[in-house]
RNA sequence: GGUACCAUAGCUCAGUUGGUAGAGCAACGGACUGAAAAUCCGUGUGUCCCUGGUUCAAAUCCAGGUGGUACCA
C-alpha cells in the first residue's frame, strides 16, 4: 500500500538561526517520519557547539541523519553527499512516503534535487600546484590559463574568484576536456516529488535571534571547543563562522571580546549570502517559523 | 547656576579661505556545479540638532534655543 504511492522529500531551507531544527522536528513528529540534515558543517562530529547542532535531547525525539556523520580529517564534497543521500531515501522512502530534508546550504540541497554533473573529485596535488601558482604569481597566471584552455567558459565565470578559476582548471586538465563542455544544465531526473519550504523571519529579529545564539555558544563553550580544535585550524572544515573568529584570536590578533563581534557578523553576513541563494530559486514557498500548521496544509494541498 | 568644548550616515569621525558632504566599520543588493558557514562582485543609505540672522550662496560665520561632556561653584 504505502510503497504505490508518491513519494516526497519535504526540503525545509532558510538562514542560519532562524529556527529550522526546531521546525523540522515538529514537522517530522507531524508526519511521522526522518530527517536528513543537509548542512556542510553538520556533517562533522568534531564540530558541535559552534555549528548549531540539534541537542541530543532532539536527537532523541526524530532520527537524523549526516548529523556528526564524518569527520573533520576526511575529504567530504557535495557530489559525495548527492550520492550517499539518494542512497539514503532509496531505503527511507520504502518505510515513509515522505521524507525531510533541513539545512542552509544551497549547493548542499541543490545537489540533492537536481543533481550535480558527474566531474572528477579534486585531485589534490593539482589544487595544490595550482594554489601555488596563484599565490606566486598571481590571479592573471590563473586566468591566463583558464583563458587559453576554456575560453568560452573565461567569458562567463567571475574572473576575480580564484576559487572558481582553479575548480575550473582543475576539471580542465584533469579530463582533457573543456570544463563549460562537461557541464549539462541539466537538472537530473528523481524519482521522488520534492516540496520547498523557505523559513524566514524579520530581517532585525533574525539579527537578534543570531547575536543571542552567538552569546549562548560562548556560554555553552564554544571558546573551549575550539581551543581543542586550533591544531586542526588549517582543515577545511575549520574555515566556519565561530571557530575561525577564535583561533584568531588565539594567536594573538585579536581580543576574545572581538573576535566575538566577528562571529556575530560573520553569522549574519553568512545568513544574507543564504537568503541570497533560496530567493533566487522560485520553487520556494515561504513561511515564518511559527507557521507549522500553515506548512502542515500545503504538504496536504499539494 | 557659571564657563569651556561638542552636536555631520546605524556607529566612530573627516570636512580647507562659505559654493548643499565623505572615510572606516556596520548595513544593503548580487554571483556561485566537488573548498559552499567557502570564495567573489557591486551599492552611501544624510532634516549636516532646532529657530532666526548675515550672504548671490551656510555643515562652515553670528545670535538664541535644545541636548551632551568637562571643569568651576
């Protein structure tokens, strides 16, 4: 019987801090059903205080999953995380016809609804060549390259982002291939309908929400946490809002009380640049927080 | 109560011999397919405290008021 019917990942997104653990919850007791956190801090067991984690009273309440599920010592990206979570619903979805998913990172959840394009992983001692020459020379040695061996994608890409330029690069001379030719815009068929609920608030009382949290992590100690975390400070995983501020800090640049204020705007500046990627995507439906029952209905609607 | 100094963007402050204003931070908008809590791009948002005066023209000079700070009583 259940396994006839449509099957439905309900996507839960929206700035950091606005509340949507919480939610998430509430919805998942409602349909009785799992959680799959899409986050790309989550993830990692050795972060917990300054990454927001739901508590292990909540953990408790739903089943989550990707929540302290790698460490910060592997390699982890997002096609690895559209893999592992299509694996994932394939076993959900026989025992649920609908299935969470709540986090705030937009590749992250994109990757999951429309797929990403099957490109090789960074082989890192590329990355790490390349990283050099941008650091020795420059990010015209970069472009220059990038010019001569994807010009077509040179004209579309933002040439100041080093970042992308050595992605790009990277896939270049690791196929042989063009990077903008092994790019389909396509989004890949699922198996599954998919519901889209952005969670926002008041601009200013996300801000208070986000300054209070911070506060609340200091207490909770998240200073602690991440002293023991300042030998890993060179990973990637530790290149997030409130651990970056700290070891900052610990070396001496900056006083604790300031570095504080950093992890507030940092958090903030980081909670604009997510609102900037869910309001481009029209397919979200917006709500408050508070309105659970409003999002109960359109689950049922639709 | 008296004297001195101050009042300009959300905050801290610049502003030349009078020509309606600009820096840092904050904020705002955006981009983004294997680093994404990353990375990158763009944008001054103003009753220059108020009222009156001088002047072709006042943030700027003058008078008064209001508020603040310091010192003296």
């Amino acid at each position: 019987m259940i396994s006839n019917q449509i099957k439905r990942l309900i996507v839960i997104a929206g700035p950091t801090a606005v509340g949507k653990t919480d939610f998430a919850i509430k919805l998942a007791q409602y349909l009785e059903t799992e959680i799959i956190s899409a986050d790309s801090r989550q993830f990692y067991k050795e972060l917990n205080i300054g990454t927001a984690k739901p508590s292990p009273k909540e953990l408790s309440l739903i089943k989550h999953h990707f929540i302290g599920s790698h460490s910060i010592h592997d390699y982890y990206n997002v096609a690895q995380f559209e893999t592992e979570v299509l694996n994932l619903l394939d076993s959900l979805f026989k025992k649920y016809n609908e299935v969470i998913m709540v986090g705030g990172s937009g590749l992250y959840i994109d990757a999951v609804c429309n797929g990403i394009d099957e490109l090789p992983d960074v082989d890192e001692e590329l990355r790490q060549e390349l990283n050099e020459i941008y650091e020795e020379e420059g990010i015209t040695a970069i472009q220059e390259k990038l010019k001569f061996l994807d010009p077509e994608f040179y004209e579309t890409i933002d040439k100041s982002n080093p970042k992308r330029i050595i992605r790009a690069l990277e896939v270049c001379i690791a196929t042989g291939q063009k990077y903008s030719e092994q790019r389909s815009n396509k989004n890949k068929e699922r198996s599954f309908e998919i519901i889209k609920v952005g969670l926002n608030k008041d601009r200013e009382q996300l801000y208070e929400r986000i300054n209070l949290r911070v506060d609340q992590m200091v207490s909770s100690g998240l200073v602690e946490e991440a002293t023991g975390l300042f030998e890993s400070r060179h990973l990637n995983a530790l290149n997030t809002v409130g651990y970056k501020e700290l070891f900052d800090h610990f070396l001496g640049n900056i006083t604790l009380e300031k570095a504080i204020e950093k992890i507030k705007t940092n958090s903030r500046r980081y909670a604009k640049r997510q609102l900037t990627w869910f309001r481009k995507n029209e397919s979200y439906k917006w709500f408050n927080p508070n309105e659970l029952e409003e999002v109960i209905d359109l689950i049922k609607r639709t």
